[in-house]
C-alpha cells in the first residue's frame, strides 16, 4: 500500500539577520525557496508533495513582522508572524474590529491558530481563506518588502489565480494595515464547512455595515465571498442594491440573489458548483439579515 502522506522532503531551513537578507535570497532562489512563519499551510503541501521546494525561509522576527498594534488615525497594523489567536485576543481588535476575531476564530482549531497567521492566510491565495474576506471589505492594505525597497498593494489587488498574487521575486508581506472601522459599522463572518470546525469552508461569507448619509438608504454595505470564485471578490452589485434600496427583507433577499448570481465555484469533493451558488445566497441572506438587525436597532 502506498503511504499518502511520506513526510516532510529534505530541505534547508534558512533564518535570515534581517529582512533583507531574506529578501536577497528569495529573489536569489526564486521558485526554489519560499517564507513562511507560521508553516501550517506550506508543511501540509510540502508533506504531500504539491510544493516542492529546497529552502524555506523563517520570516518570524525580521523587522516588524511581530507588531499589533492599533492607532485611532491609522487603523490596525498586523505583522507576518502575529497569529491567528494573538489577533482574536488582542483587545484592541476585540474592541475595533469584532468581524475579524470572529473571521480568525473560524479557522480551524485552536491549536492551529497558535501558528497560523492572517498574513500567511493572505499570501497562502486560496480562494477559501478564512480572514481574506473580512479584510477586504476592511480595505486592508498589505505592506510589503523586497530587493527594490517598500511598497504597499491594496488587498483588493492582490490576488491573480488560486495560489497566485502580484508579489515579485524577493519580495515577503510584512505586515497589512486595516483603516479605521467606519461608525457604527457592524460586521459578520458565515462559514459553511464539512464540520464546525478544522475544515476548510464550502463557502465564506463576510459582511459589514455601517451608517452612509451619501447613499440612497442611508447605509452602506460590504460583502465578500470565499471559496466560490477563483479568487475571494466582493459582491459589487449586491452592495448597490442595498446603497440605493430601502433596507428592507425584500432588497435584502434581492441582494443575496445577486450575490449567489456573481459567484463562479466548482465542482469538488466538498460540495457542487449548483451547491454552493444557492448557500452564497443563503448565507449572504442570513448575515444581511443579522447586519440590518443590529445596525437598526
């Protein structure tokens, strides 16, 4: 019988000084080598043979990438190597930013999230990550390092294919700043995965509101879908029906038939492309609903 998980290829394990030295030999081994910090998504595809690499880079450490911090004019900033459970603890996003505890809390188990990371969840590009959505519908902007110096890249431009982004050779995210929450804003992340918890979802849902005196309905909403496209996108014109249209059940019914009419998924083991079109709307049906129920109160 043949074993389906052979272990861990041989490779060298490379700690950096500084960010660029990392940088340096990235851009010096591209396609050989690869930064991780946390590791829990590229062990499991090195393990199984997806990827295939002959260094792997520890990022953790360099130059900002352990900062959490919150300022009330810039918004929060997370560094690379921040985990999963240290953003959800953390009392200035509990405060700030509840949408993305909710959104790091639903990604996998506990035990996992003590070394996954937001950034890695980012850079990992899979169209199923957990905390993508909540972060753009936040504006995140990620903050990145390379050879030819600093720049920052909108999340909503990021991401090219599944596994696939615009960072260059050499070039590591350190870090993603998320904007000052809008007042008043309310936001959800729905999942839907095999179990409740440690899968990777069927379909994610995230949502916020908030008040908009510039729109029609005197409100403002964000919507962004994961795992039904070939990369996590927002649903433009279900935000416009609730930007120009009453909020009520009926926009917010026609809303979510909009969303599940944006969405593009497949077929695989974890469920139907006809599946998954019809729990985008319900989901999105159901954290609208849950949205307007709090914004109105």
């Amino acid at each position: 019988m043949i074993n389906p998980h052979p272990g861990l290829p041989e490779l060298e394990y490379v700690k950096p000084a500084s960010l660029s030295e990392a940088c340096k030999f990235l851009a010096e081994h591209d396609g050989a080598a690869k930064p991780f910090s946390g590791g829990t998504d590229c062990f499991v595809r090195l393990r199984d043979g997806v990827m295939k690499l002959d260094y792997l880079v520890d990022i953790k450490g360099l130059d900002g990438t352990n900062e959490l911090t919150f300022d009330a004019k810039k918004g929060l900033t997370i560094g690379a190597a921040v985990t999963m459970n240290q953003v959800a603890r953390n009392k200035d996003v509990i405060k700030h930013y509840p949408n993305l505890v909710q959104a790091a809390n639903s990604v996998a188990s506990y035990q996992l999230r003590n070394r996954a990371t937001v950034i890695g969840n980012i850079c990992n590009a899979s169209p199923a990550g957990d905390t993508i959505g909540t972060c753009l519908v936040l504006d995140g902007v990620l903050n990145v390092t390379g050879t030819e110096g600093k720049r920052t890249i909108p999340l909503s431009s990021f991401f090219l294919a599944p596994g696939r982004t615009v960072l260059k050779a050499g070039e590591v995210v350190t870090s993603i700043t998320l904007p000052p929450p809008p007042a008043g804003m309310v936001g959800v992340y729905k999942k839907l995965g095999r179990n409740i918890i440690s899968d990777l979802s069927i379909v994610g849902v995230a949502v916020m509101g908030y008040p908009y005196s510039k729109s029609p309905s005197g409100y403002a909403f964000r919507i962004a879908l994961a795992s039904v496209a070939p990369v996590p996108m927002e649903a433009l014109k279900a935000e416009a029906i609730l930007s120009e249209k009453k909020i009520t059940a009926e926009s917010i019914a026609e809303a979510a038939e909009a969303a599940m009419n944006a969405v593009t998924p497949i077929d695989d083991v974890r469920g139907s492309a006809r599946y998954r079109k019809q729990m985008v709307r319900n989901l999105t049906r159901e954290a609208l609903t849950e949205v307007w129920a709090t914004l109105n109160k």
